[in-house]
C-alpha cells in the first residue's frame, strides 16, 4: 500500500515568502527594472499564417525608430540547431522579408523610450500582404503552382 505524507510532501501546505509582497503591490519584476537610455521593443506581427509582404509603409514621423529587414541588411538568419537524429535547421530571418509562414512572425522592431510609445510607432506601420493559402498538407504545399492569393492592405 502506498501512504503520501501530506504533512511534509506532497500536497502540503508550505509557508511561501513571496506571497506578502506580492498581495501587498511590493513585487518586483523585469519591466520593473529602469536603467537609464534602456528602451522598449515592441514587434509589429503578422496576422496571417501565410502571405507574401507586397509593400511596408512607415510614417516619416517613425523613421529611425521603426525597423524592417530591409533597414538592417547585415543582420544575418539565425539558425536553430538540434541535435536530433534527420532534423534540418534552416537559416530564418529574424525579422520577415519578403513573406511569411506563420501567424505572430515578426515584420518590424519599433523601438522608443516608452512602451506605449513602441506601440503607437508599431501601429502607424502600414504592411500590405498578399494572402496566400495556409499550407496544411506538406506534400501539397511543396507542388508547384496553385497557390490561390488575394491583396490585403493591413494598418
């Protein structure tokens, strides 16, 4: 017969010593930290799982403070390495080039001392997408051809 002893294993009431600060606002955290000249990112994403980026508009207002991949050519594909047996590990751009492959891919860093500042450059950014089919069936999506589209225009 297996006994749990709830007194000191598991299942047992333990004293935890954040919970005071936490309850009473005093809880610290990373966005907390402020050390002067940091600033907030904030990613402009994809709403589509799928789509070729036809054009990328940013407000001359948001210049030198929004990025596209295009602004920072010399910034090179990030590779994830496994050590699994057959897996392949293509170079990804950090920031979307000319498509992309998944809802919440990253287009722009607006950078700015605030974050609400980070989110109202990302939201004066303009991307034009072509809609593309979301590829549910590999061997499908690797056909030539097929690929039915339609213009978007997101803010």
């Amino acid at each position: 017969m297996l006994t749990t002893n709830t007194r000191n294993g598991v299942g047992a009431s333990l004293l935890r010593k954040e919970d005071d600060r936490h309850l009473r606002g005093r809880g610290e955290f990373v966005s907390d930290i402020r050390l002067p000249g940091t600033r907030e990112v904030v990613f402009l994403r994809s709403p589509h799982a799928h789509a070729r980026i036809r054009s990328i508009t940013v407000p001359p207002a948001a210049r030198g403070s929004v990025f596209t991949a295009a602004d920072l050519p010399r910034m090179g594909p990030i590779r994830v390495v496994s050590h699994a047996t057959g897996v392949k590990s293509p170079a990804w751009p950090p920031l979307a080039t000319d498509k992309v492959r998944y809802v919440g891919e990253a287009i722009a860093a607006c950078v700015a001392p605030t974050r609400a500042a980070a989110e109202d450059f990302a939201a004066s950014v303009t991307v034009e997408y072509e809609v593309l089919d979301a590829v549910v069936d590999a061997p499908t999506g690797m056909r030539p051809g097929g690929v039915n589209s339609r213009a978007i225009v997101t803010p």
